[in-house]
C-alpha cells in the first residue's frame, strides 16, 4: 500500500513556519504503466488534508488521491464520486489496474 505522507510538502516553498502547502506536486510515471494504482478518497479537515496541506473547497467534488507501490506515480484528483475519479485515473494510465 503507497504511503500518502510520501510526498507530502513541507509547509509553503518547503518551509512549515510560513505557513500550509498549497496542494500536492503532481508525479507522471509512463503512459503506458500497466501495474496497479492505489485510489482513495483523501477526507479534508475544512480545507485541509490530514498533514495539514490546504486544497480549498470545490462544491460537488470529493478529493481523490492516486499512487503506485514505489511513488514513481503520485496525483491528486477532484471528481463527483469514486467510478468517475477512477475513469480519471485510466484515461492518465489506460493499462493501470486501479484498486482501493
């Protein structure tokens, strides 16, 4: 199972005193990975993940995160519900096999 804090950011430009990270960077693997992506629904707090990094409030949309076993394939996602944040993750990696 990936480990959600692996990429976390560290604050605003990396340094916790100066404040929450805006959102999460966004790591690409190949179009073509064909192994299996984790997906989970990530629960805000407010605006605000778990670790304390801000992504604001979008109305109608969950935030869906989505990882490989090695974090060579890490991003987050806003979509209605798991089968459309899921559609969202195969058109990225059409050859993935997506699970909980």
């Amino acid at each position: 199972m990936p480990d959600y804090k692996l990429h976390d950011p560290k604050g605003w430009c990396g340094d916790p005193k100066r404040g929450a990270a805006l959102g999460r960077p966004t790591i690409k693997g190949p179009a073509d990975y064909s192994g299996k992506l984790c997906l989970r629904r990530i629960r805000l707090s407010g605006d605000y993940d778990c670790n304390g990094t801000y992504f604001g409030f979008v109305p109608g949309s969950y935030l869906y995160w989505y990882a490989d076993e090695d974090g060579e394939i890490d991003g987050m996602l806003r979509a209605p519900n798991r089968d459309s944040a899921r559609a969202q993750v195969l058109k990225l990696y059409p050859e993935a096999k997506v699970r909980r």
